[in-house]
C-alpha cells in the first residue's frame, strides 16, 4: 500500500509543483517589474527615515526625530539628488529600541548604508529559512519564496526591516530547542517591532518555554535601557504618546502612515467605520490570533506548521501592518506547502496558501479595494493551517493500516 501511495504522489505532486512554480515565478518576476516602476522616484523612503535618525543622533540633534514635519524635511534636503520629488510625511514611529540597533548603519555613508542594510537582512532571513527548513526541497522552497513574493521587492525598494523581523522571528523558534537562550536573545530583539511581536510570548507560554520567555525579557529589557541611557525619556516619551494616539504627531501619521497599511483597523476605518468600533474589532481580532496560536503551540503538532500558523496570526493581529512585513505571510506559505501531506497541492488550502502569497500586489486597501479582503484571506489560511494540524494530528494517532487505508 506505501509503494501504491508512493506512486501515486509521484504521478501527481511533480506536475503541481512545476505548476505552482511556473505560475509563482511569473507572478514574482511581475511583481519586481510593478514596484521598480511604482518607486523608482523614491526608492528606500523608510530606509532615509532610520538613517536620518540615526545620523541626527551622532550629529548632536537628536531632538530632530520628535518633529515628523522637521524631520521630512531633513529627509528631503539630505537626499534631494536621490529623489524626483519631494516626500510626503515621514515621522519617526519606531521605539527609540530600533535607533539603537540601527546606529552602525548611520555611521556609513548613504548608499553604502542602504545597500549594506539590504544585503544584511536579506542574508539574515534566508539564513534563518535554511535553518529551520533542515534538509531537502523545503530549503529551496523557502528561498523561492523569499526571492520572488511580491512582499520582498516591496521591502526592497522601500528599504524597509521585515527582512530582519522575518528572520528574528524565524530564527527565533528554529532555536527554541537546540539553542533556548539565544532563541530569547533573538525574540528579544524582535521587539523593536512590538506589533510583529505581539504573538510571541502567546506561543512560548503555550508551549512552556520559561527558559526563552526569560532570555526573551532580560534582552527586551536591555535594549530598553540601553537605549534609555543613550537617547534619554524623551525619546521614549514621545514614542508612547504615539502608540497610544494622545499626540499631534498620532494623528498626522494615522492619514499618512496607518491608514496606508493593510491591518484590520485600517481596513474597518477605510469601510467607514469610526475610531473605536476599528479599535474594538482589531482588540478582537487580537484575541481570536492570541487563542488559535495558544491552541496550536500547546498541540503535538510538526514545528514548521506551527510556525506557519505564528507569523500568520502575527501579521493578522498586528495593529499596524504593512506590504513588506507580508515577507512573514511568504514564509508562513511555504512552511505550510513543504509539510501538507494529506490534502496535497491540488487542496483548497494549497490554493488560499497561493492567494495570501500573491496579496501584497494588491494593497494597500488605500490604493486596492480589493486588499480590504486580505484580514479575511489570511484567517481563512489560518483555519487552513489548523485543519492541516488536526488532520495530520489523527492521522498520526491511527494504527498503522488505518492510515494506509486513508492513504488509498
């Protein structure tokens, strides 16, 4: 019966793997061609902004990064010859925890800096696929991926850091056993993003990891007052006024920056709804990602579907999110293709997989109507995941000629 399934996964899964290679690998090709073109007057917008950051700090003018209006017009008198016009609003939204971690990159000159920060994080995240891939096609699956999902030339051309998010987070659980304290110190990192990382200490407290949560909180808890030290209250003062939308900076940025993004509050606002009903159903939102990823991380299940189900809850529970951090939403895509077994590549799953793999080509909601479905896609892919645990769950818990049976 074995070498029959054998057989008969040989007759169908090569043809949709070149399938699915064929039409990825266009769709990816067009998705470089799309942004070159959408940003070639602007590349590495938000890159300018962390360098300018940082350079403001080594020049003495720190007080610089608390004005968005200032600082835009720092970002475009610095880089005037490299852009075709002037930038809209840029602030400064991250917690003075990433100025920290970006200053070596302040300290090079512009386009070393760029294209530096670039390679770095692109070889961070494919070291961190590698890694937790283990051997065989998963690896190049990943890769694939990871080179051609409309998410990277995005981050690329934008200059943004979801490839060093991506690779925290992934390289973060691809240590959880071998290596528990440098898992934490990675995890720890992540939270200069906190939005990304929301669903983190979810997981380790599901799967009892208190050796990570610990290394996870005493490395955040470092950064933190590194940076406390290094750039003083004010500069954390000012970011916690923005992230709880009290400043005049909030509500600039709230138009020019949150709405742009693709999470579930900016599409609720965009549909009309008002502030606190956007606020309420992100809050929900929150909480159903919190509760599938408890359930997932407390499951027997295999390591890579469980991180396929992470990093989409993270990005569905994000308060903010963007096109690039849709880099996480590429590699939760391949982690879930690679270990499907049961339903293959022809299943509905494999199809939603595809779907939330292409979505960046289609926000944000601001600019694509269409992208208000994305919170909607990636929960379906979520339940997906969840149906792929359960049923190789059973599968696995059957005697062994029940499960050649089902395999008939």
């Amino acid at each position: 019966m074995n070498s029959l399934r054998d057989q008969r996964k040989g007759t169908t899964e090569p043809r949709g793997i070149g399938l699915l290679i064929l039409i990825s690998g266009t769709i990816g090709a067009a998705g470089w061609v799309f942004y070159i073109w959408a940003f070639r007057g602007d590349p590495g917008q938000d890159w300018m902004v962390f360098y300018t950051a940082a350079r403001a700090y080594l020049d003495g003018n720190l007080p610089l990064i608390f004005d968005g209006e200032q600082l835009t017009a720092a970002l475009n008198q610095r880089f005037a010859a490299w852009l075709s016009f002037p930038l809209n609003l840029h602030p400064w939204v991250y917690p003075p925890s990433f100025l920290l971690l970006f200053l070596p990159f302040g300290l090079l000159p512009m386009h070393i800096s760029f294209v530096l920060f670039l390679l770095v994080g692109f070889g961070a995240v494919i070291a961190a696929a590698w890694l937790y891939a283990g051997r065989g096609h998963g690896r190049w699956m990943h890769i694939f991926s990871l080179l051609l999902c409309p998410a990277v030339p995005f981050n690329v051309l934008t200059g943004q850091n979801a490839l060093f998010t991506s690779a925290l987070l992934v390289g973060g659980f691809g240590l959880l056993n071998r290596r528990p304290a440098l898992s934490g110190l990675l995890l720890g990192i992540l939270t200069f993003k906190p939005q990304l990382w929301l669903m983190v200490p979810v997981a380790l407290l599901a799967g009892r990891r208190w050796r990570v949560l610990l290394s996870t909180g005493l490395t955040a808890t470092v950064l933190a007052l590194g940076s406390l030290v290094l750039f003083g209250t004010e500069a954390w003062r000012t970011w916690f006024e923005l992230t709880i939308g009290v400043s005049d900076s909030y509500r600039a940025w709230l138009t020019a920056g949150r709405l742009n993004g693709q999470s579930v509050f900016a599409c609720a606002t965009l549909l009309g709804a008002p502030s606190i009903v956007a606020n309420l159903v992100q809050g929900m939102t929150v909480a159903l990602a919190a509760v599938c990823v408890y359930w997932i991380f407390s499951q027997r299940a295999k390591a890579e579907l469980q991180l396929s189900a992470l990093l989409a809850a993270s990005i569905l529970a994000a308060p903010h999110v963007s096109a690039s951090d849709a880099v996480l939403l590429a590699l939760a895509v391949s982690l879930f293709l690679s270990t499907i077994t049961t339903s293959g590549l022809g299943s509905i799953g494999a199809k939603v997989a595809v779907a939330v793999w292409v979505s960046p080509l289609f926000n944000p909601p601001s600019v694509f109507r269409i992208g208000l479905l994305t919170p909607v896609l990636i929960l379906i892919f979520l339940a997906c995941v969840i149906a792929e645990i359960r049923e190789q769950g059973e599968s696995s818990s059957e005697p062994e000629y029940l499960q050649a049976q089902r395999a008939l």
